[in-house]
C-alpha cells in the first residue's frame, strides 16, 4: 500500500489493469451480466471498454467496485 494514500486501495492501481484483472477472473460474458453496460455485453474489447470508462463516472464507478470486492474475496 502506499503510503501518501493509505486509505485509498486503488491508489496506483490504472484503470486498465483493474479491467484487465476483471476480465481474467470473470471472463466478458460474466462481467457484462455483473455490470449490465453494452461495452462490456456487445463485441468487448479492452480498448473500447477503457474509452467509455473514462468518461462515464458512474461506469467507472461500478467496475472499481466489483474490483475491490474481487480482491477482497481473494483475500
């Protein structure tokens, strides 16, 4: 954990590693059923998936959550 954010768990963590990780442990199918968002359901793909992420807060919101709950799980 760094230490300039100790209480944020996704400080220096990038947003495509964190899809990256997802779609290793989910696989697309599963994650566009744990997120509904039509990048993640019709033809995925990392690229077009980090562009919509980036200017969609609320979707961005959504994965970092179901992130942090993964890794949780993982213990």
């Amino acid at each position: 954990m760094n230490p300039g954010q100790p209480n944020n768990p996704l400080h220096g963590v990038t947003l495509a590693t964190i899809l990256d990780e997802l779609v290793a442990h989910y696989g697309w199918e599963a994650l566009g059923r744990e997120i509904e968002i039509r990048c993640f359901t019709h033809d995925p793909s990392v690229a077009s998936s980090l562009k919509f992420l980036r200017r969609t807060p609320w979707a961005r919101e959504r994965v970092e959550s179901l992130y942090l709950y993964m890794k949780r799980r993982q213990g």
